[in-house]
C-alpha cells in the first residue's frame, strides 16, 4: 500500500494521470528531447520557409507521422499539404513584380475517430523559423535555431500524436499538423484551416513556445482567448488532483488569440486557442541565434505535454464539446472618409504636402536618407537635392499649417494627420538625427493631431521603448513585440503582393481576400490600425481595401482618391 501511495503522488505531482504505469511511460522526457534535438539541430538551418532546411524538418516530421502508423489526410500519397505562396523579392516594395508563386507545405498526419469520424479535434504548431542570419550573429552564430519557437510546440505535437495513436481511445478523427510559413503571416495555417468546415470542427489545441516557465513558474501554461469559451474550464478539470494550473492569457494587450495559428478557424466560431509559457515581456532568447535546446526545461516541457494530453482526452473521446466563439462581436465596418487617405511617396506629388493636406488626407509618406548631417527627402540616394529636405518640404509647411490654424493641424476640429517617415538609411544614426531635426519644432512635436510614424529600416524592436514620446513605429504582421515595444507600434502594415497578385481589375479570388481580411482584423484585435502598401491604385482596389477595413487606403492619385471617397 506504501508502494502504490507514492507512485500516487510521483504521478499528480507530474501532473500527469492518476493512472497505471504503462501509461506514464508514454510521455518521457528522453522522447521529447530526441525530437526537439533533431528539429533544432543546426542540419535544419534555422527552418526558415523555401529553404533546404524546412524541407529537411518537413522529411523528418513526415517520418515520424510514418512511425507512429498515422494516416495521410484525404487519400493523398503524401503527408505533405502543399500549397503556393506570393513570394516577395528583396527590391523595390512598391514595384507589382516584387512577387512570385513559391510553393510551400504543411505536414499533416490523421488518426481516424471510431465513433465520430466527421467531427475533428486538431493538434497544431509550427515548425518553420528565421533561418540563418549572418548580420546578428551572438557568438559568432548565426543559425536561428527556434528551439522553443517553435521546435517546442511541434515537438509537443509530435509526442501527442504517439500518445493518443498508443491510447486507441479517441472517437472524435484527430488531427495532426505541423504549420510552415507562421513567421511570415501565418500562410500554413491559412491555408490549412481554410480546408474545414468550421461546424465540423470541435477543438483546436494549437501549441507555441513551451520550452520555458511561464510566468507562474513550474507546472503551468496560459491559453489564449480563455474566456472566449469554456475550453479552458475543460481542460482544467480534467486535471484535478494534479498540480497543473491552466491560466488564462496574462497579456491581453497584445492579442495572442488573434496573432497566432488558431487565429483563422476561431474568427469562424471553432474553439480554437493556442497554448504557451511564453513570457511575452521578458524572453530573452526570443528571435534570436541563441533560442536553442540548451535553454529549455525538457522535464518541464514533458509535464505541459502530459497536461495537454490528460487535459483533452474529454474532447478527444467526444464526451465534452467545449462552447464556440461568439463571432458577432467582431468589429464593425466604419464609413471611410478623406482622413483615411494616405499618400503614398507624397514628395512626388507636383506639389508634395500641399496636394494631399488640402484633400483632407489623414497620412502622407515621406523617404528619407541622412547625408552630411542633413535628412533629404528621395525615393533613391540618386535623387537627393538640397532643396528637398525634411524640413523643407513637411515640417516647415506643417508648422505654418498649425500656427495659422491655432494649433490644430486641420482647420476642422479632431482632424489629425500622420507623417509616416519611411527610413532609407542606416536606422540608428538616421533616428538619432531625426529626433534632433524634430526637437526644433516644439509646436510638432507637443502636438496630439500630429503623429510621427517611422518605417522602412527601423531600429531592433528592443530598441523601441527608448525613442522619443513622439516618435512611433510602422509593425509587421509576422513579427512579435514585447510589452514595451508593442506600445509604439501605431500601425501595422504590409506588402498586398505578400497576399494577393490581384491587378485591381475584376474579381480577386475569395481565397486572397480572405487572407487579407484576417490580417486586417488581426492588427485591430490588437489594437493597431492596417495599411497595405503596394496596393493596386484603381477604384475597384480602394473599394475592396474600404470593405476589408483597411485604415490608411495606399494611393499616388491623390487627387482621384479625395473624389472618390468624397463622392
């Protein structure tokens, strides 16, 4: 009796099921570590997307799946779900050549339900990352590893797919998928979701980031978007008489539930969430060269596997439905107006400011390069003229625009205007003469119509907490800030070919428009307003931007853009 007591309390104290023996071995940290090893192993390069690397961690993944008998998904002679991504080039953004189809793949294993083969519980991560990085290199490294972003997660994936295949136990058809391309908007489980029927979709486990302690130590992880349903509530009764804690998100500032994998099936109503330990204000590995296996806790890593797999196996045996996402609170499509307008290289317009302030334009971009200690304003380094400065052309205009209208930028009330300062220069030494050229013009600075927005070459997020109160940022979809950065980030934009080749005439295909359409709701969810840059610049264009809720619509017609939106 004295024996079986303390195999008790091993087990609870594990948090594992208070089981017999056989089923605690099916979950070992020696398992565990064998494949975080092999995915964050410098053979894999980094993992980063059309890259011999991803396609050696894809082989691999795919192995795996063959070992554990698990089976391929709809018919296919392959566990690989290919798909073609809009490649972007390293040239010129605004060019609609910039773009190419690449293909891509998931990798996806299945194990079909008993009882209830229509009704799907899917278990997902990602499995792709930065690559090889030689200009960041932390002792002399410069293979992005991603041991814990995301080898973690699909590690996790990986075992309970071993579990619940050894378990036989599950009625409800389990899926198993490693996501590629999340770090470069999430294409993978875009694509992938986009293959269901949300109804028939029953849970979505998606797992990111679990090779270290979360915030409350030991034995514990957050879900994202807890409260939105009652999934969180299952899992965690059915781990009483453990020592595991699920928690609900602990930064809903930044929007995990909208950022991440789970993203696509949740904005249709599935129970979709992610799972993490992630320390979204302090990592310090985070998207570096040094995030390898070295700085996991495996044991603690084996423990959140073993919760998940306890925690779900009500889901899982179709005993428990956890509640849907109510999708009625999403956000309302608002009238677009002038103030939305946003010139884009406005210093080529015949007459830059003055064409787009006096349409009412909300926005106007300006390159800017540092030379000799002055900040010109060009599209190239070819094209700077001592006529064309910052000042000259933005700064001196808007400081007569304000003082001749008592302070305000516009001579309507509540009107504001962002200069948005694409940087074409180095990115610490142009900030650093930026914030010098503004501090000349108090008047600007101190005033609450007027936001100062950088992009292009920005300094290392890191960095951001440190800029002047007046100074912001231009974000990207498929990057993650900390706390600290995340409140300098005042808009979120991206490339349109990164979605879509659509030329802006005609139908675009639904599959596009729906990929933006998330992208869009994702930066609101967070809080951000969205710009597409390299839009097509036609009316049906503007059209479909305003029906995406695209906050600032991209336009060099200034002046056909003003008519539009005003008519």
């Amino acid at each position: 009796m004295a024996v079986w007591s303390a195999v008790l309390f091993l087990l609870v104290s594990q948090a594992y099921p208070v089981r017999a023996q056989k089923e605690s071995k099916l979950i070992q940290v020696k398992e565990v570590s064998r494949i975080e090893t092999v995915l964050a192993s410098d053979e894999m390069q980094g993992r980063r997307v059309f890259t011999p690397g991803i396609e050696k961690a894809a082989k691999f993944i795919a192995s795996e799946f063959e070992k554990i008998g698990l089976e391929k998904w709809k018919g296919s002679d392959s566990y690989l779900q290919p798909f073609v991504i809009s490649r972007q080039r390293n040239v010129a953004p605004h060019a609609a050549s910039d773009s190419l189809p690449a293909n891509a793949s998931n990798v996806i294993g299945v194990l079909p339900g008993k009882s209830k083969p229509n009704e799907y519980v899917i278990f997902s991560a990602h499995y792709d990352h930065l690559g090889i990085n030689s200009r960041k290199m932390i002792n002399n490294d410069s293979i992005y590893n991603g041991a814990n972003d995301d080898a973690a997660g699909t590690t996790a994936m990986i075992m309970l797919a071993k579990y619940y295949k050894k378990m036989g136990k599950n009625e409800r058809t389990l899926i198993f998928v490693a996501f590629t391309a999340e770090e470069s908007g999430g294409f993978g489980a875009r694509y992938f979701s986009k293959q269901f029927d949300p109804a028939q979709v029953m849970a979505m486990f998606n797992i990111e980031m679990i090779g270290t302690e979360s915030k409350w130590g030991k034995n514990s992880a957050f879900i994202t978007g807890y409260e939105r349903t009652n999934m969180g509530e299952l899992l965690q009764k059915n781990l009483t008489g453990t020592n595991f804690t699920f928690y609900p998100d602990p930064y809903p500032e930044q929007q995990l539930f909208f950022r991440s994998d789970n993203a696509t099936l949740a904005r249709l109503g599935v129970p979709a969430h992610t799972i993490s330990t992630a320390k979204m204000d302090q990592e310090p590995h985070y998207h570096k060269a040094s995030d390898e296996v070295g700085t996991l806790d495996l044991e603690n890593m084996t423990a959140i596997i073993r919760a998940i797999a306890l925690s779900a196996r009500g889901i899982v045996a179709g005993k428990e439905t956890p509640s849907r996402v109510d999708t009625t609170a999403l956000r309302p499509q608002r009238r677009t107006t002038v103030a939305q307008a946003h010139s884009h290289n406005d210093y080529e317009q015949v007459r830059p400011f003055a064409l787009a302030y006096e349409r009412g334009f909300g926005s106007m971009e300006a390159d800017i390069w540092l030379k000799e200690g002055e900040l010109y304003v060009a599209h190239d380094a070819q094209g700077m003229r001592s006529d064309r400065t910052l000042s000259s052309l933005y700064l001196d205009p808007l400081l007569g625009k304000v003082r001749s209208n008592n302070g305000r930028v516009y001579a309507r009330e509540g009107q504001s205007l962002q200069l948005l300062i694409d940087i074409k220069s180095s990115a610490r030494e142009t900030v650093n003469k930026l914030q010098e050229v503004l501090e000349r013009y108090p008047e600007l600075i101190g005033n609450k119509g007027i936001e100062f927005v950088i992009s292009g070459n920005r300094p290392p997020s890191a960095e951001w907490s440190m800029l002047p109160y007046y100074v912001y940022v231009d974000g990207r979809p498929n990057e993650q800030y900390d706390a600290s950065a995340l409140k300098k980030v005042k808009l979120i934009s991206q490339s349109f070919f990164m979605y879509s080749r659509w030329s802006g005439k005609g139908a675009i295909p639904p599959a596009e428009k729906a990929a933006m359409k998330q992208v869009v709701d994702a930066a609101h969810a967070s809080g951000k307003r969205f710009r597409f840059w390299a839009s097509p610049d036609t009316p049906e264009s503007w059209k479909l931007l305003i029906e995406l809720g695209v906050d600032h619509i991209n336009t060099d017609k200034v002046a056909e853009l003003a008519d539009a939106l005003k008519g």
